[in-house]
C-alpha cells in the first residue's frame, strides 16, 4: 500500500485538488472519508493535542456544545481512517490524505504524530506539496484570513509565507526523499492545472478535464468592505453550530461585488521582501527555481498601501453593497411572513442605530 500526503501549501488550488478527488472515484484509489474533501479539521482533530483542539479555527466558532463531542468524534474518525487504510492495505491500493493544515508551522507536533501513525500501515510514504510566490500568497492569505475571521488589521509582515518554516519540517519527519515540492505556477505544472499535475505525479490518470479551480478569491472591493466589517463591525459572529455556514452566505453576497484584483503596493510589500530575503532563498534552493511574482496578464488590480486604502475602497463601494442587500432580501426563502418580520426587523436597527445599539 502506498499513502500519498497533500498539505498544500494554503491557496494553491488545494479546493480544487481536494473536490476532485472527493468527488470522482479511480481504480486502485483511496480519497480518505471525511465530511468534506479538506481533511484539515481531520488531520487536528486526529492529531493535535485534545487540549487545544477547541482553539482551532475550525472548530473555534462552533461554541461549547461541539466541543464536548470532540473527544467522541475523535475516537469515531479514527476509526473511520483505520477502516480505510485497512481496505487499501487489503486491496493494494494508495490512500489519499490532504490537508493544507498540516504545512502550518503551528502544527509541528501533529505532523509528527501523524506521520507515526501512517508508518504502522506503510513506509511507502509520498508528500507532494506546492509553493505559492509571495506576494500572491499574502494578499490571498490576508483575503482568507478575513473571510476566517481571525484577522481584523492589515499587517503585511505576518502574511509572509515562511516557506522554511512550513516545509523543513516535512523533510525532517519524512526524509527529504519523500517530499516532493513543486512551484504552483501554471507554465510548471501538468496541463497548465493544478488538479491535473497532482494526479499525473501520483500515477493517476484523469479520463475528463477537471473542473476549474475552487475558492476562488474575493475582489479587491469585496476584500476592502470584509475588512470594514471586521475591523469596525460586530466581525465573525460566532458560538453557534451553524456560526460557519452563516459567515459562508455572509461572505457569498459580498462575493459579487467589483472585480478588481487586490494587491500590495510596494511601499507597503517591499519591506516585507527584503526581511524575508533568506527565506525566498531557502525555497528557491528547493525548490531549484525562481519563485518571483509577476504580474497577471490582463488583470485590473488594486494596490493597497494601507488599512486607509481599504477603508476609502469601502466608502466607495456602497451603492454596489446596498444592491448585494437588496438581493440577499429577495432571495430569501423562507415563509412570506418570517421574510417581512425578519425585513421590519432590518429596518427596526437601521432606524435605531444614529440613537442606540438596540
């Protein structure tokens, strides 16, 4: 049995690589089962220490009645992997684990205990991961980080993506032999696409072309009033089961608005470059190629320079938001009556807000 290990990095078609296999069965493959495609909350949940599973961004908004179930859902999953890789063991074939948390730097420790867990089924262990360049990681990562609700400030430093930091450990816990990294760059990969340059690799070959990339980024304009609303707003409302799948159609009806591509200018990036020189270093080393950003062809973008580009950004998409309100309305589907109380209400706090937070 061979095992194949996919842990990103974060925003480089991991959606589109996790859907795809999720959804579309191969001979002689093993996709590991899990709600979703994305084993991340599975890879935490199995592997962190129980202690702090409760502060993981996945399971954090959930509030206190989900995590008294971690432990048995702990216990439960494990199972469900042990199942899987006994039926791939049996049948020879290669289980599929992906996962972009697993290249987090604050996930060392689990990566070890994940790793002596996979031995007890095989040694013929493959991690193929990709790397994004920087400038394009941060500004998606800072789009991402929005939309999770675990960032409220424009800080640039902090989006670097500390490309060392997230793959050494790798070629530490599975010898550097076992790790291939590759440059998530289009004219490098198989067929121009993600998807498809990830199954070539692992010996699978795809009968139809796969669908596009998912997650797809949110616009310059989108990005700029999400931060408004988590810098001066309520934020991620959470502790509730549902929190997540609510601050998902949140972000859905801010997703249409503008069509801008969000970049950092390079007053505000330059800096971060520089520090970070040694780093770029060590991944082009690597990697054995460059990993400079380049502009997208045909692209408007927007260059930030600071929280205040943002906010003016906002100020200036307010119409365009006022229509995303409307629509949202008139896309409800619940019963006429809720739909109108639940309008009143809309209206009630717009009403009261010059005079009360009521």
């Amino acid at each position: 049995m061979k095992i194949v290990i996919h842990p990103g990095m974060h925003k480089t078609g991991s959606s589109a690589i996790q859907d795809h296999f999720f959804k579309t069965a191969y001979p002689g493959l093993r996709y590991a089962r899990w709600n979703s495609g994305n084993h991340s909350a599975m890879f935490v949940l199995l592997f962190q220490e129980p202690e702090l599973l409760a502060e993981y961004h996945g399971f954090k908004p959930r509030g206190p009645e989900f995590y008294a179930r971690l432990p048995q859902m702990r216990e439960d999953w494990r199972a469900s992997l042990t199942e899987d890789l006994t039926r791939a063991q049996a049948a020879g074939e290669t289980l599929v684990f992906s996962a972009e948390d697993i290249s987090g730097p604050q996930f060392h420790g689990a990566v070890g205990r994940m790793a002596a867990f996979f031995r007890e089924w095989s040694e013929d262990i493959t991690v193929l991961a990709y790397a994004r360049r920087p400038l394009s990681y941060a500004t998606s990562a800072f789009q991402e980080r929005l939309k999770g609700g675990t960032v409220e400030t424009l800080e640039a430093e902090k989006l670097w993506p500390f490309y060392k930091a997230r793959f050494a450990r790798l070629d530490e816990v599975f010898g550097r032999e076992r790790v291939i990294l590759k440059p998530y760059d289009r004219e490098h990969l198989s067929g121009g696409d993600v998807v498809r340059d990830f199954a070539t690799t692992i010996g699978v070959e795809m009968a139809t072309a796969p669908a596009s990339e998912a997650n797809t980024s949110l616009s310059a304009e989108s990005t700029a009033l999400l931060f408004a609303q988590r810098r001066l707003g309520k934020g991620f409302v959470t502790g509730f089961d549902k929190a997540q799948a609510a601050n998902r159609a949140f972000i859905d009806a801010l997703r249409g608005i503008g069509s801008s591509k969000l970049t950092f200018s390079d007053s505000l990036w330059g800096s971060v470059l520089e520090k970070n020189r040694a780093d770029l270093d060590w991944i082009e080393d690597r990697l054995g190629m460059p990993l400079r950003d380049t502009p997208t062809p045909n692209a408007i973008a927007i260059a930030i320079s600071g929280e205040e580009d943002l906010f003016r950004l906002a100020e200036e998409n307010q119409p365009a938001l006022e229509t995303a309100l409307l629509s949202t309305l008139h896309r409800d589907q619940r019963p006429a009556l809720d739909r109108t109380v639940s309008t009143l209400e809309l209206l009630r706090r717009l009403s009261y807000d010059p005079y009360s937070s009521l």
